[in-house]
C-alpha cells in the first residue's frame, strides 16, 4: 500500500514538474529527486520491516495463567520441564525429579545452600545446566539449584536465566521475554 502510494506522489509530482517549469531539464532533475527519494522510502521501510521480523524471532511471550502466574515448558539440556517464572528467585530452581530426567549427577551432588522457599527452609545444591531452552531463547552453562525429593512441586525460572536475557517485561497479561541478537 505505501509503496503504490509513494508511486502515485513521484507520478503526481513529476507531472507537477512538467506544469510548473515546462521545462526539460528542471523536469528530469525533479523526476530524479523524486526517484531517489521513493528509493530511500523503500530501502528504510524494507529495513524496518526486516529488523522487526529479527526480533520478533528473539521474542518469546508467555501468557499469565488464571493463577497469576507465568508458566512455560521449558527444555532442561533437552529434556522438556514445566516451569514457572519466579523474579524473586534469584537462580533456577529444579525439584529433584526434573534434575534426574535431565540426566543431572544427583548421586554426587551436595545439598550445602540454606534455602527459603514457599514451603519452607529447606537446602539445595549448586550445580550448572549445560542448556536451559525457552522457546527458541537457549541459555547455556546456567547456575541452578536442585532441591532435594518432595521439597518442591514445581520448577523455578529464576534471575540466573532472565538475567542473561536482553530485557523481560510483562505487557497486559503476557510476559515477554527478549533475547539477545
């Protein structure tokens, strides 16, 4: 639509051009003003439209549940683990048996990090993901935290991975999560 109608402005002024100098050489010094201005149009539109189209890639939203909260399927080295984002979280936290479906060391792990949770103190270990993937946004060598069997019911998405993401905000009800180019 803008391009048929930039079309019509170079046509309009170039046969404004013709009207008002009648002559040649005015004429065709406006048609290649009006040219080269249509062709500037063009070249930053098409940009624009490309530069959005590349975040728009780097995009991930995630819907608010009717609880409030955000939950998401995430992929724990390759392993598909329900999470919910959790900004108060300051790591990824794993409940123990998302840590042994991803194939984690959990035999040689030390539960020596004091922790609070919403069920409780309790204690957790360190450890690092090899990759923490949320859609198409893939973070590796990610610190997380596994909790030990039946601490936790479900799995956080902390500040260790949200802090590695170019920006998150919510909007309306959609958390939208923005990775790096």
């Amino acid at each position: 639509m803008s391009r048929a109608l930039l079309v019509l402005v170079v046509l309009i002024a170039t046969a404004g051009a013709v009207v008002a100098y009648g002559d040649p050489q005015r004429i065709s010094a406006a048609q290649k003003a009006m040219s080269s201005l249509l062709r500037e149009r063009v070249a930053s539109a098409t940009a624009a439209a490309e530069a959005e189209k590349t975040r728009a890639l780097r995009t991930v939203k995630v819907p608010r549940g009717q609880g409030g909260e955000f939950a998401l399927k995430a992929k724990i080295n390759g392993v598909n683990a329900p999470m919910v984002v959790d900004t108060g979280a300051t790591s990824v936290v794993l409940t123990y048996e998302t840590a042994k479906a991803a194939g984690l060391p959990l035999e040689i792990l030390d539960f020596d990090v004091e922790l609070e949770t919403a069920n409780g103190h309790t204690r957790a270990a360190k450890l690092s993901l090899d990759s923490l993937a949320v859609g198409h946004l893939v973070e590796r060598s990610v610190p997380a935290l596994v909790v030990p069997r039946g601490q936790m019911k479900t799995n956080l998405l902390g500040m260790s991975f949200l802090d590695r993401l170019e920006s998150w905000e919510v909007r309306s009800d959609r958390l939208m999560l923005q990775g790096y180019p």
